[in-house]
C-alpha cells in the first residue's frame, strides 16, 4: 500500500498503532526494554524493506525514507550483508 493522500494514510497509521498496542503490551509483559523492543522492530522493518525490493539498498532506503549509506550500516551493525550477491 501506498497512500497518497493524508486521511488514507491517516487511516493506515491508526490501524498499525492498534496492531502495535498489543505488541506493546505483550512486550511489557514480557520484561522487554524500550532499546531492545526498538532494535528488534528495527531490524525486522529493515530487513522487510530490503526483501520487498529485492536486495536492491537503494529502493529499500528510499521506502524507508533514509540514505542508502545509513541502510548499510544498519545492515552491517546487525551481522546482515549489505550488498545483494549475484
């Protein structure tokens, strides 16, 4: 999904936030602190984003909305390769 206009993305960010509000709540329940619960999503969006686009670090940083340099050390900090093997 891509949406353009503000109420559809709107939209889209109260159903993500009631999703996350159980997470958030199975997190707490579980001990979890804000850094570790933060990197665990973090690193599983980054990884989302690069499957979506196929390994291709440029695409997935722009979906993500950061420099493709910040990607790959995002990749690197969490044992990933950051260039796509051919």
């Amino acid at each position: 999904m891509n949406p353009s206009n503000v109420d559809e993305r709107r939209a889209a960010l109260r159903e993500v936030g009631d999703a996350l509000g159980s997470v958030a709540d199975a997190l707490l329940d579980r001990g979890l602190q804000l850094d570790e619960a933060l990197n665990v999503f973090e690193v599983r969006y980054v990884r989302a984003a690069v499957a979506r686009h196929r390994g291709n670090l440029s695409q997935a940083a722009a979906a993500l909305g950061i420099h493709r340099n910040t990607l790959r050390a995002k990749l690197q900090r969490n044992g990933q390769r950051s260039r796509k093997t051919t």
